[in-house]
C-alpha cells in the first residue's frame, strides 16, 4: 500500500537515505549540463573573438548570411568585403562565420 499512501513517520525520525542523497541527482545533472553544453559553447565563443581579433586585410571570409568576399578595409566594429570587382559592402564584424583558405573565392 506504500504506492498509493506515503508512510506518516513520528517527529524527528527521517526517512533513510535523506541529506545529501537528496540532492545527488540534481548536482549530476547541473555538471552534466555544464560539460555538454555550457563548456563546448563557450570554447566556440572564444575561438570566434579571436578569428574576429584577427581579420586583416586581404583575407577571404563568409559571413553568417553567406556572402563570400575578401577584406579590403578593416574599423573598429566594421569590415568592409569585396564581394566582386568594383562591388563593396560593409559588415560588421561580428557577422563573420568562417576565415577561408587563400584563394578560395578565386577558384569559383
């Protein structure tokens, strides 16, 4: 009948198994949270501010939205892309997904 009805206990006597045990679960599963899925991003997110960091110019890069182009100027916040002769667009920096080997754009 333990199924349907928990067991009434006198004052002070606990349960067996209470404490820490009760929480062990929980603690499990907030590191295994953090090891799959916190830790992975957050290397990812700092790969990206330094590939960011490093842009020159004369680099080839895609952005998020997959326009390809090389730099041709570099700001603070902006880069500007050549997309094709005589075709510029400014993007900011932080759209930027991949930094393409050299030549890449040419071959296509």
């Amino acid at each position: 009948m333990d199924f349907f009805i928990s067991p009434a206990y006198a004052q002070g006597a606990a349960p067996a198994g209470g404490g820490l045990l009760t929480f062990l679960p929980l603690l499990l599963m907030i590191a295994v949270m953090y090891f799959l899925f916190i830790r992975p991003q957050q290397k990812r997110v700092k790969e990206h501010a330094a590939m960011v960091g490093a842009l020159k110019k004369g680099d080839e890069v895609v952005t998020n939205g997959g326009l390809g182009g090389s730099i041709t100027k570099v700001n603070d916040a902006f880069i500007t892309l050549e997309v094709s002769e005589s075709v510029e667009v400014n993007v900011q920096k932080q759209a930027i997904a991949t930094l393409l080997p050299k030549g890449t754009l040419k071959s296509l």
